[in-house]
C-alpha cells in the first residue's frame, strides 16, 4: 500500500470516527429520532421474499453463524491476508509447484479423524502429463508401520464433459472400528479389527444438461482382515467371545471379488457460477461376486437420494433437503461380507457419527443441510440429519429407531481429487432409547475425493 493511500485511509476513517461522535452526541440531546423524509415518493424499498427468508436460517443457525464467523472466517482472513502480505501463498506455489505453468508438484498433507490413528503423507500431480488431457495423481500416507496407504489414479480427459479414470488403491490399517450390524448397536460395543485391502477400476464419467452425469466402472475389490490394534482396544474377536455380537459376515476368510457398478446424477443446476437452486436426483447400483466363491456369493447394492435446494438470495447461501435410501441384497447362499453391507458414518452419510458405527442391510435418512461461503474456495456448513440402518429392504423400520447427527465445519471446494475438510459433529442414541448423545467426532486434514 502506498503512503498516499495509507493517508487518505486514515483521514476517511478519522472522518467517519469525528462523524460517529457527532452523531452520537446529537442522539444524547435529542429524545426521539426525526424520521427520514421520503424525498421520492415511492416509500420504503420492498423486501423481497429470498431476503425475508434469509431471517430463518440466521435465527435458527445463529450458533454455526458465531463459530463460522468469529472462531473460523475471522481468524483464517487474518492469517490469510498476513501470508499474503508477506507473499507466502506464491512462495509456496512455486515451491510445491514446477514448471512454468505449474502443472506439476508435491504437496504434504495430514489427516486427524478422532479415535483413529492420524497419518501423513505426500500428494503429487502432473496435468497434461506427456500430452494434453492426460493427468496423473499420486498419493501416499501412513500411520505408522502398520498403517499404509497408496492411491495412483490416471486420467484422461477427452473433452470438458468426458474423461476416462483408472484408480488403484492399495492400504494396510490397523485401527477400523466395528460396532456390530443393526440398528441398535452401542457405542459401548466398540471393537477393532485390521483390513487389507486392494481396489482396482476403470471408469467413465459422461456429463450432460448442465450438472447432470452418468458414471459407470468396472473392478476388483479384495479384503483380507485381522484382529486390530488401537490403543490396546478391545478386538473384534474378543467382542464375539464376550457375546456383544455374532462374528461379522466374511470376517474370517474375507473375499476376492469382481465387481461392475453405475451412477446416475440428474442436476437442474447449473454446471457454472449461477444459482444454486434447484434439485438434484442420485440413483446407483453396484454388482459384486467373490471369484472365489461364485455362484454362491454374491451381492447387489443399490439406492438413490432425492434432494432439493434453495439459494437465498442467490448469495451462495444454500439450504438442501434430502432423502436417501440405501440397499444390500445377497445373491447366492453365502451373507453379503460386512464391508459391502450398507453403512453409515464417517465422510458418507450421518456424519456426526465415526466411520464404521453403522451396518446392516439398508438405511433410511434425511439430512437438512445448510452451506455457506466463507473465503474462496472454503465453504462452512452445518447438517442436521435422522435415520439408521435397518434389516433386509428397510425392515424393522420405525421411527423410534432413527438416530440424530448434526456436524458443522468448513470444506474446501473445486477439486475431487483431494479436500480439505474441518469439522465437529455428534451422534445419538435411537429414540427409543432416549436419543442421548452418544458420538463427538472431531476431523480435519486432506482426504481423498472421488
């Protein structure tokens, strides 16, 4: 800034501290305010019903407002405009980033997820790698010796609204937590269990009508498990030996299975900066048969999701309902492995609650969402949502067994690669047992998009 302007900054906000003054002053002398003359005519300007709306949300979500505003947006436009100031931002560009467009680069992450073991590690991506439209990302973690993650993904993006993904993930952890399937398990039932896993699949992503898509892919899926190891917590094994639970479906012997899956995303908003009202609709389905068993296991998973939207104002502040239903059906003999059961928790659905804390062989919920701008590319919201999981095609369904989560946070946007994510979020009790909370989950670091 230069001294000029500092100058003329400092004079306009003398003024205005001379004219406050004044005014004040005025105020102490006189009782009643003299109203404002109506110079036009044409009285006061009307409210407009997104504006008149606008008054819920702020009332209703003045809690998430205070800690979104004073205790996130407040002290990160400090440190933002105080990095800036003193050119970090380029300083780091240019050092996680090569090459003279910056296409290339490494950059460290981490990932803190309450009540399991934290991990950092390195994320690498080169766009136009060797030729135009082709992209390569790279991502490794760990948490220790016994907790290993590789992804490698290739892209190739054919035009703006076709591109061609192969993603391979390989990752060892120790620490997954296991609850128990259905709808009425405690977080008291709390136990570990170690995975290996590979995943490996090609798919398409064709768009159409603005933020409309069609996503179909094809893979493997492998699963090994074991007795895990988190804080000396009880295991999985010692869980069932006490009677908590029976031993989880395919536990034991894991599977190996190839697997063919298909979504549909029907969006009336627009694909580019605009309004953010309207609905969406999300209907998939995924295939999956154990190579070494078939016929006799197999499975189909399937739901969909029918939302709406509302952008007060169209200031970017939006309000979303939705509703989910979620399905696991065996197709052979064999029980559907409890990895591919429906489950909620974690990134997915119901986030107040952890990963893993809910399986079984579907789920109802609704989620009232409300998302707001923060800085750009940082949006802060706050959810509110009810269901469970339930038996076979939703049975067992009543409303006493729906549960609560409620989660508020900020997150970056602009990437599906990798996202940054903060958040706070509580789990409850089913009705029928008093719906008391049960569940803090705590999250933030960069995880892996999709």
């Amino acid at each position: 800034m230069t001294g000029r302007r500092r100058r003329l900054l400092s004079g306009l906000a003398l003024a205005s501290a001379c004219i406050l003054s004044r005014s004040e002053a005025a105020s102490a002398a006189e009782p009643e305010k003299r109203p404002v003359p109506d110079y036009d005519g044409r009285g006061d300007r009307p409210t407009s019903p997104q504006r008149a709306l606008l008054w819920v949300p702020r009332v209703v979500l003045f809690p998430a407002y205070f800690v979104s505003e004073y205790l996130i947006r407040r002290p990160l436009g400090f440190v933002i405009t105080a990095a800036e100031k003193a050119e970090l931002p380029a300083t780091l560009y240019d050092f996680f980033a090569f090459g003279p467009d910056h296409k290339s680069g490494v950059v460290p992450f981490g990932f803190i997820d309450l009540g399991f073991q934290p991990s950092i590690g390195l994320y690498g991506f080169w766009d136009d790698a060797g030729f135009e439209g082709h992209d390569l990302r790279i991502r490794g973690s760990t948490g220790g010796s016994d907790w290993l993650s590789f992804t490698l993904t290739e892209r190739f993006r054919f035009s703006r609204r076709l591109d061609l993904m192969l993603t391979a993930t390989a990752r060892r952890r120790p620490d997954f937590a296991f609850y128990g399937v259905g709808p009425d398990t405690r977080e008291s039932s709390l136990s570990r269990y170690s995975s290996d896993t590979l995943d490996a699949r090609l798919q398409t992503r064709v768009g159409f009508g603005g933020s409309s898509w069609l996503e179909t892919g094809s893979g493997y899926r492998g699963a090994a498990f074991g007795q895990g190891d988190h804080n000396g917590e009880r295991t999985v094994a010692e869980a069932v030996r006490n009677g908590d639970f029976a031993e989880p479906p395919g536990f034991r012997d894991g599977y190996r299975a190839g697997f063919s899956r298909a979504k549909l995303v029907l969006d009336t908003r627009a694909s580019e900066q605009g309004s953010a009202t309207g609905g969406r609709v999300e209907l998939e389905a995924e295939h999956g048969a154990d190579l070494g068993r078939a016929p006799a296991s197999g499975w189909l998973r399937y739901g969909g999701t029918l939302g709406g939207f509302l952008d007060l104002g169209d200031s970017g502040r939006v309000v979303g309902l939705s509703l989910t239903t979620l399905l696991a059906d065996p197709l052979g003999s064999r029980p559907v492995p409890f990895t591919e059961l429906v489950t909620l928790g974690g990134a997915g659905l119901l986030p107040g609650f952890r990963d893993g804390r809910l399986y079984d062989r579907s789920a109802l919920v609704a989620t009232l969402r409300y998302s707001w701008p923060i800085w750009i590319w940082l949006n802060g919201s706050l959810q509110a949502a009810t269901g469970n999981v339930f038996g076979e095609r939703l049975a067992g369904l009543r409303p006493g067994r729906a549960r609560l989560s409620a989660a508020v946070g900020i997150e970056s946007s602009g990437s599906r690669d990798s996202i940054f994510q903060a958040l706070v979020g509580f789990g409850s009790e089913t009705f029928e047992n008093g719906a008391e909370l049960e569940s803090l989950r705590i999250v933030i670091g960069a995880r892996n998009g999709f």
